[in-house]
C-alpha cells in the first residue's frame, strides 16, 4: 500500500511540474511581446516568478524525491534499461528547467536577448521528453 501512495504522490509530483514547463515558455513568448518596465512587462515578471517558485521548483523536488523512492522500493528496476533511459529523459527535463530558470531571471532583469520564436520552439522540448519518458515507462521497451 505504501508503494502505491509514493506512486501516487510522484504522479501527482509530475503533472504539476510538466504543468509549468507546459505554461513558462509560453508566458515567455508572450512576454516578449511586451516593452521592458512596462506595467504588462512587470505583471508577466510576478507570473514567472510565481510559476517557478511556487509550483515548478516543488514540484520537481517531490518527482525526484517520490521517483528515487520507488527506485528504492524496487531495485531490480536498476538493472533494466528502460529506467536508464527514463533516468536520463527526467534529467534532460531537469536540464531544461535549469534553463527556463535561468531565462526567467533575465526577463526579471529585463535582459531577454531570445525572439518568441525560440520561446516557441523551447515550448515544444519538454513535450518531447514526457512523450518518452511515458513510453518508457508503461511500454517497457527494453
């Protein structure tokens, strides 16, 4: 029972944080948009800073957190490929975190240099590895 509580928990964990790095960018296209110091400029800055804080940053430490927990739970999954993969799809989405953090601290500098068009595409990247990630998990393919 134990197990399916910390599983429950790390779902819950991850659909509020793909939730943010669904919507960051997004906010980041629209932000770019908008002059710097702006009243418009600084409202996306309190909804980046918020998003990130708030939601994001927590919520990835409890996918982590509840994610290593199972590992714990089960180490026989060590040896199968399938979580090597997962292993290295969640740090290429911790790594794009690291990134939207990071562009969110240059907006609230007013220092972006990236067009919308990159916002978009970036949009697209963490999609790209929950797809993945989800295969990997329910497929099992190796």
């Amino acid at each position: 029972m134990l197990y399916d509580w910390i599983k429950a928990l790390h779902v819950i964990s991850i659909i509020a944080w793909m939730a943010g790095m669904l919507y960051l960018p997004r906010l980041f296209v629209y932000h770019c948009e908008t002059a710097p110091g702006s009243d418009s400029s600084e409202r996306f800055k309190v909804m980046e800073r918020r998003l990130m804080r708030a939601i994001m940053n927590p919520a990835m430490i409890a996918a982590f957190v509840f994610g290593i927990t199972l590992i714990a739970l089960n180490p026989g999954w060590m040896s199968q490929g399938w979580l090597h993969a997962k292993i290295l799809f969640v740090l290429g989405l911790a790594a794009v975190h690291g990134m939207m953090s990071r562009w969110r601290k240059d907006f609230e500098a007013d220092r972006n240099t990236h067009p919308q068009r990159f916002f978009r595409i970036m949009n697209e990247v963490p999609t790209l590895l929950m797809i993945g990630i989800v295969i990997l998990v329910v497929v099992k393919p190796f």
